[in-house]
C-alpha cells in the first residue's frame, strides 16, 4: 500500500470547510427515529437510524414540503431536537445581504420542522469589521453546526467565539476569549464528551485543541500540537470513540492527528504525516480510525488506536492516496468504506485493507459531507444535484436529483424527510 508523502504547494485550498463542516438533525414524528442533534447526525458519522425511508427522488418542485429562505450567510447543517430546527447564520449589521458585509449579528435561526416557519432569530453575538478577516469563497462566517443537548444548545462560531442557549434561544454563556487569527476562517464543529465541549483551534499560528466546561463556558483544558507545521490552519470535527473502555477525542490537524483525553487534555497517542487544512471528520470503523490528511494532495489513513505515545510507525495499518476527498467526510458500513472526491470521484474500498474494491466518476465539485439512509448513499455537488447510490460492492446509481441552488451543508434526516440548506434556504424534501 501506499504510504504518505510529504505535499507541494499550497492548493487554492478549501474550505469548503464549511461543510464538510456540516451537521445536523432530526426531530420526527416517527417513533423510531432520533433527533438529529449534531454534526452527521445521531452516531456522528453520517448513518440514519434504521426506520428512517427518505425520498429517492425529488426536484425544485417534487415532494418539496417546503421552501423557506434564510437570512444571512451560513454553511452551518441544520439540526433538528423537538420539532424545531436550528441553524447558525451570520447576518450583516446594515440590513444588506451582500458579500461585501464585514460587520455582522452572528446569530441562531429556529424554525418548525413540519412547516418551515421561522420562528425567532436571536442573534448571540456581533462580528465587527476589525476582526472580520477575509475568508475563502466557499466559507461562511457561520460554518460550524451547533450540537444539541438536552435542554441546551452549543452554537459556536470558531475564531469568534461560543454560546450556550436554550432551546428557545435565551443565552446562558458566552466564551469570546479564545481569539485567534484565522486563515480563511472558521469551520470545525465541536463535540461533546459529557461536561466538556472540545474544538480545535488551528489559526495562523500556536494550534491547540480546546476543552470548556459546559455547565460555565470556562476554558476545562488547552492542548497544544506537538508538530510545528509550515502551514499550522486546517478545520476539523474531531471524532469520540471508545477503545477497550477508554473515550478517546480524536483530532487531527496540519502534520498530525492526536488522540486526548476528553477529561485532562492528555495525548494518548499521536500519529505524524504531510497535510494542512484538514477538513473531513474521521470515522471509526472495523477498529481502526479512517482519516484524510487533505491538502495538498490527500492520503486516506487507517490507524490502530491501541497504541501510546507516537505510533507513527507501528500503528498505521494502510494508506491510500488517489481520489481521497479534500472536504467531504467519509462513510461506512459492512466492512465497506465510502468516499467522494472533491472532484467528484466515488470511491469503495475495504476497512480492513484499504483494497479497492471500485472507483467511479460522478461528476461535479463536492464539499457537503455525504449521509447513507436505508442502505443508500446521498452525495450532494456544491451546484445543488444529489447522486443516490445502492450501497455495497457494485456501483449502482438510484437517482439523481437537482434542487438547482447553491449547496455546501451536509443534510439532515428528520425520520422520512430530507432537510436541504442551500446557499439562501431550507428544504423538506417528504413524499
């Protein structure tokens, strides 16, 4: 197999982050069906909870529930807890929705999840012009999915800061302390490891992983990269698994990937390799941590997490290094791993040995993260189409669907609904 390489320049990179920045979730009225909380949903890693049958096709005006435009600039995915959606938006201070804005009400949007409406805006915080630094054009200054839990909600704006709210939207905390300069941006979405809300913060310059206590908005841990990475930005969710009875955080970055402790901050084992602006949230599968190492040209890495200390070279079990997306975080299933290219190149191959098992060509520019339903695949191009394909060994395309807008976010499932967000609105896709 392939190992990794050390990476040329710097590609007119990516942040699509946003997206693949994407979460989400999923209030149904089915009775086997979970809210859909967070970032790729109720597991984290894209997958639906069995019951959930979404639509297979639909268009701008086929088995479209609703239609309701946003407010405001936002890549953030929806999720869904109650019957409510919520979204972050960054809405421009004057009034104007243009691209030009430097000034903004960096704000949560609540809407009923049967009928679209919205509900309140509530803006959390504001985002002024002196620290409002240039971001990619595939950024948004609201990137990051908020995560539901409970009664709270954790919205959070990377660089600029964090809020905690209720479901309602009334402010319980804020954390603004966290300042750091950006390159392109923001873009990862925190998790939640029972009082600790953990994030990276891979700016320009010192890269760390942070943790703050939930119950007060106070910084619990910092953890710096022990790498001095030549370009130190990336936006990655971290992942949370479970290893012969220990939660491990898992994190990568620029030139590295650490495991933490969720508790202490504490590396548990770290793994070294070329990439920066790291975007793809890791999966965890067939007991090995699947990751991407993004720019410049991508590596696919499967890892034994048994390890301790720098497991560079005893637990790096395969590599893979053609057609690994930049952006789009990857599935599993059955041994199986799915992924789609930036450029638009399926990929599956095996957990275990990263053998191809088939390679196909879809077609378009990808940065959603993609999400599999009833043993179907959903990969959404940054124009707006939906490729649906069967999972398994054999390429097999279900449909194609064009909604024919602007779209980075990842979907969510609210039991047998699709929600969409597109670059000015939110879709119901139902039949």
């Amino acid at each position: 197999m392939d190992k990794p390489f050390r990476f040329g320049h710097f590609a007119n990179s990516l942040i699509a982050i946003l997206l693949a920045c994407g979460s989400i979730l999923s209030h149904s009225t089915l009775a086997q069906s979970s809210d859909w909380y967070r970032f790729r949903g109720p597991s984290g890693d894209g997958i639906a909870e069995p019951g959930s049958d979404v639509p297979i096709d639909w268009s701008s005006e086929h088995h479209v529930a609703f239609r309701t435009s946003l407010a405001g600039q936002g890549w953030s995915s929806p999720v869904l807890s109650k019957g409510r959606i919520y979204l972050s938006a960054a809405i421009p201070m004057d009034g104007d929705d243009n691209e030009e804005a430097t000034s903004f009400h960096l704000s949560l949007l609540i809407l009923d999840a049967q009928s679209g409406t919205l509900l309140k805006t509530v803006a959390l915080m504001q985002q002024t012009a002196e620290k409002s630094p240039k971001i990619h054009k595939k950024n948004s200054h609201a990137s990051p999915t908020p995560i539901v839990d409970g009664d709270r909600m954790f919205v959070h704006f990377g660089y600029q800061g964090t809020a905690c709210v209720d479901l309602d939207g009334k402010l319980l905390w804020t954390n603004r302390d966290l300042y750091f300069k950006p390159v392109h941006g923001n873009g990862g979405t925190p998790v939640l490891v029972n009082d600790r809300l953990i994030f990276t913060c891979d700016g320009l310059k010192d890269p760390k992983v942070v943790a703050l206590d939930t119950t007060t908005g106070e910084v619990a841990w910092e953890t710096a990269r022990p790498v001095d990475a030549d370009r130190k930005f990336s936006f990655c969710t971290p992942l949370v698994i479970n290893v012969n009875g220990r939660t491990q955080v898992i994190a990568p970055g620029s030139d590295c990937v650490l495991a933490l402790d969720p508790v202490s901050g504490d590396v548990i084992w770290q793994l070294r390799y070329a990439g920066y602006s790291v975007i793809p949230k890791p999966i965890y599968h067939a007991g090995l941590v699947i990751l991407s190492t993004s720019y410049d040209s991508p590596s696919m890495l499967a890892i034994d997490p048994t390890g301790q200390g720098d497991v560079t070279e005893t637990h790096l079990k395969w590599s893979l290094r053609r057609n690994v997306p930049h952006t789009p975080s990857m599935l599993a299933q059955d041994g199986l791993i799915y992924s789609i290219s930036d450029d638009g190149i399926a990929m599956c191959v095996e957990a275990a040995t990263g053998e191809m098992i088939y390679k196909k060509r879809v077609g378009g520019v990808f940065s959603a993260s993609p999400i599999l339903v009833n043993n179907r695949i959903y990969y959404t191009d940054e124009a707006g189409l939906t490729t649906v394909i069967a999972t398994g060994r054999d390429y097999e395309v279900l449909a194609e669907n064009d909604l024919g807008e602007r779209t980075l976010a990842s979907m969510a499932v609210d039991g047998n609904a699709l929600l969409i967000r597109t670059a000015n609105a939110i879709y119901r896709i139902e039949e």
